[in-house]
C-alpha cells in the first residue's frame, strides 16, 4: 500500500537538481516477525523429519520398510493441508505446531503396521502370495491402529472447547492436529498396505539390466559430485554397493548393512547441517560428531532396552508388587509434583521487539515530555543491538486510548541473533582469507563470530553493528553473520541493556512488555502490565494513598520484582485556576459570561471563518499570540471590554492559582478506579506470585498494619485471571474426556479389567511428565558441558510452569 501512495507524496527539486520526496517508513511490522517465525518454525519440521526418518531407519532395521514410511509422510502431511484448506483453518504458527506434534504418531502408525507386515512375511513367505499377507498382517492390527489414534483425536476435546485468548490460540492446533491423526490412518490402512505388497514383492531381473541400472546409478552419482552436489556422494556408493552385491563380492546381508550406513549418515549430516547445536562457529564436522554421539547414545538406551525386554519382563512377572511399586511411586510423586508446581496462564512469544512503558511524573509539562521522550530514544538507540526505536507520548483522539501524557509507549525493535533472509532464514555471507566479512564496496567489516587477533582486527574498516544485508555478499559456502555482541546470548540480554540506558531522574522503571503481549494485556485489563490491583472507590485521593499503601507492601512479596511495582499518582497534575471575583466584575457592569467568554477566544481562539485553496480548507481563529499568554503574568494582562470606560486587565477581575488535579479519571463499574502495576522476577510463576501478594496483602490487614479505608475495595487482576478460567473449563472437560476415553476402550476390549489396565497408561503418562518438567527445573539436571556446549543451554532446559499450553501438550 506504502508502494502504492509513494508516488503520490510532495516532492521539491533542490538547487543541485535532485529530487526530494517525502517518504513514509513504518516503525512496526509484524512481516518480518510472521516471516522469522515461520522460518523458525520450517526449520523444526525439517529437523524433527529428519529425526524421525533416522530413527524409523534405526530402528526397523530394513531399509524398504524405512523408505515405505518416510516417503508416505509427507502425503499424510499435505492431506493435512488440504483440510485445512477444507475447513478455513490459517496456517499460522500454531496450527502448524499441530501438525509438528502429530508426526511422531503418524509414523508410530507406521511402523506398527510396517513391522506386522514384515513379520508375517518371515513367517508365511513360501506359503501364501505377498497380497494375501499385507491383507492378513492389516486386518490383525488395523482396529488397534484406529482405537489408538480415536483416543488421541478424543483427548484433544478439552482445547476445542476452549473460550476466551486460549481458545483462538489453541483450537487451530486442535484442528491441525486432528487433520493430521485422520490422515494417518488414511495413509496406515489404505496406501501403506498396497505400496507393501508392491516394494516387499521380490523381483527378478535379469543380470545385465541389473548392472546396467546400478552402472547409471553409479556414473550420476559421479556426475553429481563433480557439480559440487554432495549428495552424488551418496548415489555413488549405493551403486557401487549394488554392483559388488552383483558380482558376489558382497552378501545380502553385507549390502543391506552398508546401504543402511550410508542412510545414517547421510541424515545425521543432513541434521547437523540444519541444526548446528554446538553453535554456527563451529566447523560441521565438529557439529557431525555431536550429533552422532547424542543419538547413538539415545537409540543405544533403547536398543540395550528392546535386547534386554525379555528378561525384564520375565522379571517383572515373576516379582509383580515390586515391580508395580514402581509405577505406583512415579504416579504419587508426579500428583505430588503436579501441586507444587507454578502456574501461568501462556509462556511468553518471543516477538523480536520490546514495548518500554514508563511514565514520569504528573506534573512535567507539555516540554519536558517532549525532552524525557527523546532522551529515552537516543539512550535506546545507542544500543548496537537495536535496529530502531520509536517513542510515543500521550494519545489520539480516541476513547480507546486513555494514555495520559506522562505515559511513554517506546517500541523497540532490535536486530535477530543472524543476519536473516526475506524467508526468515539465517543467511550466508563472504569472508576472506582473514575471516573478516567482505562488503560490496570493497570494504571489509569484522567477524563477530570468530574472536581474531588485534592485528587482523585493524583491517576492519566498518564496526560491524552498523552492517544491513544489502552491504554484504551473499555466499552459499561463507558464514552466517552475527548481529549481536558476543556478550549478548538472548533478548533478555538485550532488555538489561535497555534498563541500564534508560534509567533517568523523573522516569519509572518498565516491567519486560512486548507490543503484541502488552495490546492483548490492555484489552483484557485495561492495565499495561500482566499483573496489577485495581482499586475502586469515589475519592481519588483516597484511592491513590491506598494504592501507594499497597505498593510499599507487594516490595516485599516474594516472587515480586521491586522496581517494576508502581501505583498510579492520580492527583498531582498541576491545574491553573482562575477565580473570578463577583463583587469586582459587578462594580464594572461584567457578567461572569463575559470573562469566560473573553478568556475563551483570548486563549483558545474563534473560528471567524475559512479560506478556500483549491480543494483544500483552512480554518481562520483569532486569537493571543503565544508569548501574550504562554505564563501566569501575561494572562493577568488580557483585557476584558467595558461597555462604558477603558477595558479592564483580567488582574483587576480575577486571581490565578495552581492546584493539584488528577492526570487522568478511570472508572469501572461505576467506580472511580486507580491502578498498582507489578511484575513477576524470573523463576517465578504468575499465579503463585499473585497468591503470595495476596496472603501478604491478607496478612498486612488482619494485624493492623493495612487499614482499608471505608468505601474502597481492591482486587487482583492480569493474565492469571485467564489461567483460572481456563483451569476451571479444563476441570470439568479433561474428566469427560477421559470417560469418552474409556468408552472407546472398552468397545475395543470389551473388558473392564483389560480397559482399565491400558488406561492406567494414561496416569503413569501425566506423572512422568510432571517428573520430567520437575527435572527440568533443577539447576543440576544435565547440567554439564559437552563439547563446550552446556547440555541444558542445548536442550533449552529451564523452569517450566504450568500453563494452558502445557495441558495443551499433555
């Protein structure tokens, strides 16, 4: 639309001949934040395929089988898309979260009825044709294939009835993921079983079309690495494979094993290329051996365990309350764990911007705003992290923005981690032999990825935080540019910079906003902070001195971050009256209308008419020019006319005086309404800190020390508030749920016993879950370096509350 008006914008030609034109330069776009996201989120699919095909390869141990189930997922994942297309479902980041968490089902799928279909091949090979036992192996588990994904799509239940920020958020998943289990068994009992019968059907083709195909194979493997594609790598070695196979050089079991090698590694390149974990300065083969050591060291757990299954299950057997103790343990301590665990009600989205939200004091002027707003800008923007910063005081015309002047809204962008491309994707760039990047215009710009020596340092010609995209040179084979400091690890990072720079005299602290966060805050609250106390009554002094009353108390609540605690001063904006003396104006024959009137037009003009030019209209006021009325002394000069005699100053007539007056006037429900703005410290949940300040509050009024005056009332309010409903909502479907749950069980069992034996599985599931979320938490937990690299700072191990997108996963 930008594009569209551009042209229509004023223009000046300048003296040396160029044109000047006025531009219009967004400050906020949500495009590039759309566009990161879905890259980021692109790059997990292709990972977490990745995963999953290394692990069917491994673990199924047939190559045929492997190939049958990792090229049939991608049709069930575009049988997804087409439903969603079906059913009006956008395709945004959570919706295809859904679909990111179906596949390790679609593929269990899979393999069940891949590996049932083998098995009866080993035992009924030379009896019956390969059609009749892909029949017969399909027809034995495809009731338990469709059970199990019914209690998988049943269980997503709750989310659909959801209501409220959760249900807009969450049902798209729920859809996705739906999509994706139907398409599923789609895929499991209509397309895998005829693919079986034709890829698991021996063919016998004569010798020479044998070594010709493997000979072709052989040379466009050849080819292809001649043309610097790696993957021709690949095709060489599986037909020269085939042709030592041919040539007796080679077993059937020999090859197989090779062309199931060649497999495994290809993927585990192909995933330490895409995930880099150790980090994009380290070479790829370093990342290779990562890769390779964390998951071998996995399949390995589950190989020793799927050798060994036999002997602890004969155990298990033989010592039944022992063993059952074990699971009777998890589940207590996962209940255990479940109840002591923080609640919030979403975890944040990293939106690549900040929302700084602070506000000075009431009675700075018009001037002084002004001046603190662009101080805040300049002391943001210095950061060489941030790409631009915008600050805004007051508000519109509008009803929906109550923003007092006092009250800043400064949005900040700042830079990704790396330079990304159009597709939010980390691109590469040219480096020299020295390391340094190098610039199209020649230049050179320093490597932040690589620490180098002070004397290559020199030869840096541009400080690299100054570098955009279009300065560099784009190579498939350089490195990926770093926008931050090599101090700076992650935004919260950035955040402590921008309170450093921002701490003036007169300005308040800002809890950690961000623009999409802080808007669906505002909608729901009306506050500008995730949790805050409202307090109603009808006076508005009295509410501000309660609201600093309870704003020295929640300093002192646990979990609660100090400097973010603000109560709203209502009443301190200077006002500036003017009392007009009724005995003094009636001496000279003036009513009170006749000074305000005069007042009016001195101060705020009249509007005598209007000039026409063109298709545009002007209004014409009249009225003081500013420096005859700009102080207190040039408004006791304004002359007032008398209708007999000269006109009289306003001095004669009127005294002027300041008094204080509230900045603002909220109401709710009838009640004037003031607001004590808090935010959590890092660790803590919402909901339990907003619990604590509530005891702490409770405990405060019972002694004596909180007096609550009369006609004032308080409560809490913030995005826990939807946490407590969605946790009401979820304790009356998740129940129903499981009982539907059961049901479905029960038609497949038709046992009671045997029904509630499988649904056990379900509670060992939860504990296990809450376990692990406790592990989670523990500073100690895989708390290690590997290769350089902490574990936990890997694997993105930290506390995690429990939250609607938590029950969501459960």
């Amino acid at each position: 639309k930008i594009k569209e008006i551009s042209s229509g914008l004023p223009s000046k030609v300048l003296k040396d001949g160029r044109t000047s034109q006025v531009t219009i330069v967004p400050f906020y776009d949500r495009t590039q934040l759309i566009h990161e996201t879905l890259g980021t989120l692109n790059e997990a699919l292709t990972m977490e395929i990745l995963i999953t095909i290394l692990v069917i390869v491994v673990m199924v141990v047939n190559l045929r089988a492997s190939i049958l189930i990792s090229g049939l997922l991608p049709v069930a994942v575009l049988m997804v898309f087409i439903a969603m297309k079906a059913f009006g479902v956008d395709a945004n980041i959570v919706a295809l979260s859904g679909i990111a968490i179906a596949i390790g089902t679609m593929v269990d799928v899979g393999i069940i009825l891949s590996e049932n279909i083998i098995r009866h091949l080993e035992d009924h090979k030379e009896k019956l044709p390969v059609n009749t036992i892909v029949y017969n192996a399909t027809s034995e588990v495809s009731g338990a294939i469709v059970t199990a994904v019914m209690t998988t799509i049943v269980s997503f239940i709750p989310v659909f009835t959801m209501i409220g920020a959760e249900g807009k958020l969450f049902r798209p998943l729920a859809f996705t993921k739906t999509f994706a289990l139907t398409a599923s068994i789609v895929v499991a009992l209509f397309l895998i079983p005829p693919f079986a019968a034709i890829i698991f059907r021996e063919r016998k083709l004569k010798a020479n079309l044998k070594l010709l195909l493997n000979a072709i194979l052989t040379v466009l493997g050849i080819t292809a690495l001649i043309l610097g594609y790696w993957l021709g790598l690949v095709l060489m070695v599986f037909g020269l494979v085939a042709l030592l196979k041919i040539y007796g050089r080679l077993s059937e079991q020999q090859s197989s094993s090779i062309n199931m090698g060649i497999v495994t590694l290809t993927i585990l390149f192909l995933l330490a290329t895409y995930w880099r974990p150790l980090g994009v300065d380290k070479s790829i083969l370093l990342n290779f051996v990562f890769v390779g050591i964390i998951s071998f060291g996995l399949l390995g757990f589950f190989f020793l365990f799927r050798k060994y299954y036999s002997r602890i299950l004969s155990w298990a057997l033989q010592n039944k309350l022992i063993f059952l103790s074990i699971p009777t343990i998890i589940v207590i301590l996962g209940f255990l764990i479940m109840k002591n665990t923080g609640r919030e009600f979403m975890p944040s989205l990293n939106e690549g911007s900040f929302l700084l939200m602070p506000t000075s004091m009431p009675h700075a002027g018009v001037e002084e705003n002004k001046e603190i707003l662009q101080q805040l800008d300049m002391a943001v923007a210095s950061i060489p992290e941030i790409q631009t910063v915008v600050g805004k005081a007051g508000r519109t015309e509008s009803a929906l923005d109550p923003a007092p002047l006092s009250m800043y809204e400064n949005i900040i962008q700042y830079k990704p981690e790396y330079m990304l491309n159009k597709n939010g994707e980390r691109q590469r760039f040219k480096i020299n032999e020295e390391g340094l990047f190098v610039l199209k215009n020649g230049g050179l710009v320093e490597n932040p990825n690589n620490l180098i020596s002070n004397e290559r340092k020199v030869h840096a010609t541009v400080a690299f935080s100054d570098i955009t995209a279009s300065q560099l040179v784009e190579d498939n084979n350089g490195e990926f540019y770093r926008n931050w400091r090599p101090e700076i690890k992650n935004p919260d990072d950035i955040w402590s910079e921008i309170v450093k720079a921002t701490k003036l005299p007169g300005v308040t602290s800002a809890p950690k906003l961000q623009p999409i966060e802080t808007r669906l805050v505002m909608l729901q609250t009306g506050m500008r902070a995730p949790m805050g106390i409202k307090v109603k009554g009808q006076n508005l002094k009295q509410i501000e001195a309660f609201g600093i009353e309870l704003e020295a108390i929640l300093k002192q609540a646990e979990g609660v971050k100090k400097e973010a605690v603000f109560a709203d001063r209502i009443v301190g904006k200077p006002y500036l009256l003017i009392d007009i003396d009724r005995n003094k104006i009636a001496r000279y024959g003036i009513s009170i209308d006749q000074v305000q009137n005069n007042l009016k037009v001195s101060l705020g003009g009249m509007a005598l008419s209007q000039t026409v030019e063109g298709r545009e209209r002007y209004g014409i006021r009249v009225r003081y020019p500013r420096e005859m009325r700009s102080t207190p002394d040039d408004l006791k000069k304004i002359y007032i006319p008398v209708e007999q005699g000269k006109p009289v100053p306003l001095s004669e007539l009127a005294t002027i005086r300041y008094e204080q007056g509230p900045q603002a006037i909220k109401s709710e429900d009838t009640f004037l309404v003031g607001y004590v703005l808090f935010d959590k410290l890092d660790g803590y949940a919402e909901v339990n800190v907003v619990d604590n300040a509530r005891k702490l509050i409770q405990e405060k009024i019972d002694s004596g020390d909180l007096v609550v005056p009369k006609g004032i009332s308080y409560r809490f309010t913030g995005t826990y508030e939807n946490s407590l409903r969605a946790e009401k909502t979820l304790s009356v479907v998740v129940p129903l749920a499981l009982l539907i749950i059961f049901l479905i069980l029960y038609f497949q069992f038709r046992s009671v016993s045997t029904s509630l034996m499988v649904f056990s599985g379900i509670a060992i599931a939860f504990a296990g879950g809450f376990i692990l979320i406790w592990l989670y938490g523990q500073g100690w937990f895989l708390n290690f370096d590997l290769f350089g690299k902490n574990v936990r700072d890997l694997f993105q191990m930290h506390t995690i509350n429990l939250s609607v997108a938590v029950w969501v996963g459960f």
